[in-house]
C-alpha cells in the first residue's frame, strides 16, 4: 500500500520512538482512536508496522537483532539519559559485572569518574572505555569475541563469571514481553547473561521504551529475577502491573 500523508508521519513516529501506545498515537495526531486502530490494521497488513495489545512497534525479525553501529544510534539521547540515572545511584568502591550492549556502554562512559570501582565485563568496548579511569579495576571474561560489537561470549566466560559474586549485576536487553520475560537473540549471550544474574545480589536491567513488546527468539529471564530497571519513559500497559507484581523497582530516567 501506498500510506496518505496522516500514515506516512504514523510511520515516522512510531520509527522514532520504537512503539507507541493507540492513546499517544490519536492524541499526537488529533483524531480518534478509532481512525488510529483503522491505519495501524491497514499498515500491519502491509507489514509496515506490528501490532500488539493496545499499541503499534516498528516490525522486527524475532531471530535477528539490528545492527551494531545502527543499535548505536538509536534512541541515542534516551540511552544516556538512562545511563545518567545509573550512574548517579552506583556506589563508589562497588563490585560491578556489565553485560553486552550499547546502552550499558553509554553507562560505562558515565561511571569514567567514579573511584574504587571493580568491573568485570564480557564487553570489550566497556572495558576499553572504563580502563581510562585510573580508580577502576577492569577485569575482561575470556572467551570468543564477537567481531560485530566485540562481545565475548562461550562457555569459557559463564565459567569465568561463576567465579564471582559482585554487589550489581548491569544487564541491557533486545526485548521485554507483555508476558514478562526478557528475550535476546543470541543463545550464547544468553547464558553469559544468566551467569551474571545468578552471581549478582542486585541485578540492574538497563532498557529503553523502544525494549517494551519488542520479540526476541532466546528466553533470558523473567521480571521478577529483576531488582531494578531503569529506562527512560513510563512502560505501556500491561507492563506496570507486571512489575510490581514481580516487585521490580521502576525508575524513569529524568529529561
């Protein structure tokens, strides 16, 4: 289909903030949520966008993440704000493992001045970003390294991370379903990433709006494995009640 002028700026936004909810859309766009739920049914059966309960998301493989330098612009601003709000809660003196992604790489980059910091990763971009603050011990999991985003991953860096039990496990994450389990696309990230849930007594999920209703093939965890997730707008329905049912901490970056 060709979309009309009112769904062509639909796309556009619906492209820009990752999913909207059918309330933001007509309210954005000064028309009826009726008319809204009309083009949304009209653009998902042309496979230009794709539904889910009560809102709209840019259509995504569920076994192929986005590329690297892409993920790296995307919701570039949103990511440092969250990055910010990390940053100002961490300890100086704690013991930290981060995971794989570009917004827990925006977090590295905020945390350049903390002091007494003990960091073990499995990404070597945070590892090269931290390893300019002096007061910071970086320590890097061995392993295979993915040359498209430089992460390490295999059985070497689950074994590796199982060697330890830090103060906050900092995970990022492709996708979180209106189910309330998190899901990636990498099998082998995943395992890494559950070695740091499991050897962490916090564990922080650092995830932007775009993350809400977004599918991913590999089950990660579930919500209630999580103590706080930082993001940078209020979560679409249903995902607030899912949250407090599971007793995570929710916390909106600031603007």
């Amino acid at each position: 289909m060709i979309p009309n002028p009112r769904q062509a700026l639909l796309i556009e936004e619906v492209r820009n903030r990752g999913a909207v909810s059918v309330e933001a859309l007509a309210e954005q766009f000064g028309v009826t949520l009726q008319t809204v739920r009309r083009d949304v049914k009209q653009l998902a059966a042309s496979g230009l966008l794709a539904r889910f309960h009560g809102g709209v998301r840019v259509p995504t493989s569920t076994t192929e993440n986005i590329a690297y330098r892409q993920r790296q612009q995307l919701n570039e601003h949103s990511k440092q704000r969250i990055a910010r709000a990390i940053a100002a809660v961490v300890p100086e003196g704690c013991s930290l493992i981060i995971n794989i992604g570009t917004t827990t790489e925006a977090v590295a980059r905020e945390l350049v001045n903390h002091k007494g910091l003990r960091v073990i990763t499995n990404n070597l971009n945070v590892a090269a970003i931290l390893s300019d603050n002096p007061a910071c011990e970086v320590i890097v999991a061995g392993g295979v390294v993915r040359s498209r985003d430089r992460g390490i991953v295999g059985e070497a860096t689950v074994d590796f991370i199982s060697q330890f039990k830090v103060d906050i496990g900092l995970i990022g994450i492709s996708g979180i379903e209106d189910d309330g389990t998190l899901r990636d696309f990498d099998y082998r990230e995943v395992k890494v990433a559950r070695a740091i849930i499991e050897h962490s007594r916090q564990v922080w999920l650092a995830a932007d709006h775009s993350k809400f209703n977004r599918p991913a093939m590999v089950k990660l965890a579930r919500l209630d494995e999580v103590d706080v997730l930082f993001t940078d707008q209020a979560p679409p329905e249903p995902f607030p009640a899912l949250l407090a049912e599971a007793g995570v901490q929710c916390e909106v970056a600031p603007p």
